[in-house]
C-alpha cells in the first residue's frame, strides 16, 4: 500500500536509478519497535520508571496496549502472520486510563544494552522482543523478502543503542550470503560517549560501522564557544580518531536539525570547517546531509553553497596518499595531503579556524617545489608559490578556510562546476515548463 513516501514501484524505480548512476542504495531499516497497531489487547504488565527502567512502580497492572499487528490492508499477501503482545517487551500507553507509562509484558526481559536510563532497552512504541522465537523468524523472513524484491546494497540500522547487542551478527551474516558480498552497513547509536561506541563495535562483532556522533558534538562546540574551543582538540575522544575503520563521520543530519529531539545544529558560518574535517581527510567514510547540499526550505535553512559541492567534487576525484597535521595552534589548525587526481600526483593544503584570522608555514610535498596554488573555495585571491621544500606560509579569513592547491586541479574543478551550473539550469527550466504544462492540463 502507498505511503506518504510513494508507492512500492516508486520505491524500486528509485533504487534502481541511483544503481544506474553508479551510486548505491542503502536501507533505512528500523527493528526496534513498531507503531501503529490494528487493535488492542488487554494483559497485565509491570509500570517501570522512567528514569530508572529496571525499578519496578507497579506490579501486574491489567491495561489495554496497541500491540496486535493484523495488517488488514495486506489481506494476506507476503505474509498471513498477525503480530501480538508476545512479539514485544513492552509499550509507554495504557488505552484504558490514558496514562503515558512505560509497562514490561509479562515474563520479558530489557536486554544488556545502552545503560542510560540504567538501561535503555526500552525507546518507544511497541519495542520488539528478540528472545522470541517467532519474532525472530519474521523479521529473517522479512530481511530475505527485502532484498530479493529491492536488490539494496547496504544498509543503516537505525536505534542500535536500544538492541541486543549481538543481534545483527546473525542477520547481517545470512543478508551477505543472500547478496553474495560484504553490505556496508551503518548503525545509529546516538551517544557522545567513545567507550559505549566501541564497545557495542567489539560486542557485535565488528560487522557494523558507527556514526560519529562524539566528532559532531565536537564540531558543535567548536562553532558555538565565541572561539573559545580549542581546535586542536577537534579530533579527541572521536571514533574516528581510534576506529578509524568502523567511523561513519557527519556533520549534521535530520535529528540534529533545530526543533528535533536531538537538536544540536552546527551554525552555518562554520559549515565549511566541518566538512573539510571530514570529506578531505583520510580517515572514516564521510557522509554529507542532504539539507546542508539542497537546503531545508520549510525551515528557512539556505545551502552551505557551492563550496561544499566544489569539497565533493575533489573527495571524489581524488585517492588521498598521504596526511600531515598542523594542529599546532589553539585558534588556528591546518594539515597537508598529497594525493592522486585524475592519476596525477599532486597536493594539498587545508588551513581553517573557528576565531580569527592567520597564517601557518606547512610543507606539502618537495616534488611540489615551485608549483602555484590557488585557494579552491575562492575565500583568498592570491597565488601562492612553494618554496624548495615544496611549503610556504598558507593564509586564513577571519572565521574561515581556505583550501589550497594547484591552480591547474582548481581550473579542472572550475570547468566541472560550470558545467554542473548550466546542467542545473536546464534541468530548472524543464521542470518549470512541466509545471507549467501540468497546470495547463488541469485546466
């Protein structure tokens, strides 16, 4: 049945376009709890406290949950199988007295999990019991269905704080025998707290990597302490920084937008630091949020603007080979690279900070002696010479960064951005004359 999303075929033929371009798709698969039931059931549950979810306020109180999943639109297409209270843990709403309260099911279990909240098995809605068998088999039946139906490539698992812990290991292990490869896979686990992520790393057997939620708050403190924060420390206690393999690194996403639940939203003047942190550097996979690249109209946040593009055009034309820091300053941090692009050796250098103004000597490579480099995000006009040691003295705006390299790579991504410019111009008019076309026809 249609969502608010689309329809299945939608759904498909999106998938199937992103493939076609040579990007890969991954699903957005959220095992934790359900919502929305069909109908209730009345059983007797344990009222837990909610800041405290292994102490006990009420024993075996009778209540009416929204528990029994019977899917009557589906008419037993897929699947005839109904989902009851015997499938969950436990749900936070008694229909019976209206009451917002978190109740343990009877003879169920919280999980060894997140501790916070002493422990946080429990989220929200109708959270799924994975010591059932049941429960088990539909959700292996679901993930063999899925993949057979939308050839995904991989996979973020959302809310992995709140499940088992080694759960996925066995259901990312038959989803690689039925793809026939190693998925990339990515978990949500919103903690800032380094020893929790790398825990759950080495307690779920390595098979997932990690968002690194402690990076991004690092970057929220850097854009908002008045230049107070100290940039050399940007990369302490990050995932990145000691898991550099299992590191999904970010800048913001749809949680940390402002009015979200986890709203911690990385000011817009500081944006192109960010970025540079994660998409010009060697370690983690980085990740660019679609209302950074397009902007959240509704909300009246702008793009971060053609520089971010420009940073991603670089990220995917070049094979980075070497890195030297320059985190040498409180206010003022820099690092150099030498990398391949378009199968030239060449480098670069990267200088940016949270406060104002400076400069700092940094040494590309000695085979770049002489070579001129531009500031590719254009915030400086000058042309810069390296010296025998193939270094020279990089300068930086107030607030501000500047990428440097060679002036021929900037003409190259010069003409591709022009190109990209007049391809999004097009692709403007069409869709202005379809609208157009599509009123007429309404008419």
């Amino acid at each position: 049945m249609a969502t608010k999303y689309g329809t299945k075929e939608e759904y498909l033929e999106l998938i199937r376009t992103l493939q076609a371009s040579g990007i890969e798709a991954y699903a957005d698969i959220v095992f934790n709890h359900m919502m929305g039931a069909d109908e209730t059931e009345v059983i007797t549950a344990n009222v837990k406290a909610w800041d405290n979810r292994l102490y006990e306020m009420v024993n075996s109180k009778e209540v009416e949950v929204w528990t029994k999943f019977t899917f009557p639109g589906r008419e037993g297409q897929y699947d005839d199988y109904q989902w009851t209270w015997k499938n969950f843990s436990g749900v936070d709403y008694d229909q019976r007295s209206g009451y917002h309260e978190i109740l343990q099911f009877p003879g169920k279990n919280w999980k060894d999990v997140d501790d916070e909240n002493v422990n946080y098995d429990y989220l929200m809605g109708a959270d799924v019991d994975f010591d059932e068998p049941e429960t088990e088999a539909q959700l292996e039946k679901w993930g063999k269905w899925f993949f057979d139906t939308t050839n995904i490539d991989g996979f973020r698992l959302d809310a992995v704080k709140h499940i088992d812990f080694g759960y996925f290991q066995k259901w990312l292990k038959e989803r690689e025998k039925q793809m026939g490869k190693n998925p990339f896979v990515v978990g949500e686990y919103w903690s800032d707290n380094l020893d929790k992520l790398k825990s759950y790393i080495d307690r779920s057997g390595e098979v997932v990597q990690l968002f690194d939620v402690p990076l991004h708050f690092n970057f929220y403190q850097a854009a908002t302490s008045g230049g107070n924060y100290d940039m050399r420390r940007i990369f302490d206690n990050t995932l990145v920084k000691s898991r550099a393999s299992h590191a999904v690194t970010f800048v913001d996403n749809h949680d940390t937008q402002e009015g979200q639940s986890l709203q911690s939203w990385i000011p817009g003047w500081f944006k192109e630091q960010a970025y540079s942190l994660i998409l010009l550097r060697q370690q983690g996979t980085p990740t660019v949020f679609w209302g950074d690249l397009y902007g959240i109209p509704e909300r009246g946040v702008d793009p971060v603007g053609f520089n971010l593009r420009r940073m991603m055009q670089l990220r995917s034309r070049i094979e980075i080979l070497s890195e030297y820091d320059y985190f040498d300053h409180h206010d003022v941090i820099g690092w150099t690279n030498t990398m391949n692009f378009d199968g030239k050796k060449t480098g670069m250098a990267t200088i940016l900070t949270n406060a104002t103004y400076g400069s700092k000597y940094m040494v590309v490579d000695p085979e770049q002696a002489g070579k001129s480099y531009v500031d590719l995000l254009g915030h400086r006009m000058e042309t810069l010479r390296l010296d025998g040691k193939g270094g020279t003295t990089f300068p930086v705006n107030d607030g501000s960064i500047s990428v440097w390299v060679e002036k021929s790579v900037a003409l190259k991504l010069e003409t591709v951005s022009t190109q990209l410019a007049s391809l999004a111009t097009e692709i403007e008019s069409v869709v202005a004359q379809l609208a157009e076309m599509a009123e007429l026809l309404r008419g």
